[in-house]
C-alpha cells in the first residue's frame, strides 16, 4: 500500500490532534485524504465540500504542484509523495 505524508496546516491541527503532518495510506490523492478523515474525525469536513470536490478556499499539492494543474482528487500517489493542504489566504494590496 503506498504510503504519504499529508501536511496540516496550523488551522486544522486541532482536528488532528495537533499533529503538523500525518503519514496516511493512498493510491490517489481522494483515497489519501478519505484515509485522513477516517483518521481524525472533523478534518475532511474543512477539506472537500459537500460534493465531495477540494473547497474553494482550499488548495492541495502535491509536491510543489497544485492538483487542479494535476488530475485533482484522481491523482495518482506515489510512495513517500507529500501533500499539503493550504487555506486561501486573502488579503488586501498595500498602499
């Protein structure tokens, strides 16, 4: 089974236990992350919408790849691949 380290921004470390990364099982980026909310309960809630997509205001790499340039939630994982989960941040323009 390969086997990945997913990243946990400090926002949702309460939901994992305050864990900064979280080794996991997965073929694919989905299973990985379906593999982290069975986990740690609540989490994947903050990561994919109702319809089971990334939320918008949420990105995910691969890597230094985002999945949406990638194959999304279908991209296939290797052994030891790293994938961050990082919240949108919005701020205004300097003036």
């Amino acid at each position: 089974m390969t086997r990945v380290l997913v990243r946990i921004p400090a926002p949702l470390r309460s939901h994992a236990a305050g864990a900064s990364e979280v080794a996991v099982a997965g073929a694919t980026v989905r299973e990985a992350l379906w593999n982290l909310g069975q986990q740690h309960a609540g989490l994947l809630d903050k990561v994919l919408d109702e319809r089971g997509e990334v939320r918008q205001f949420v990105n995910v790499f691969l890597g230094e790849s985002d999945l949406r340039q990638l194959d999304g939630l279908d991209t296939r994982l290797s052994q030891g691949d790293v994938l961050s989960i990082i919240p949108a941040v919005a701020g205004g323009g300097a003036r």
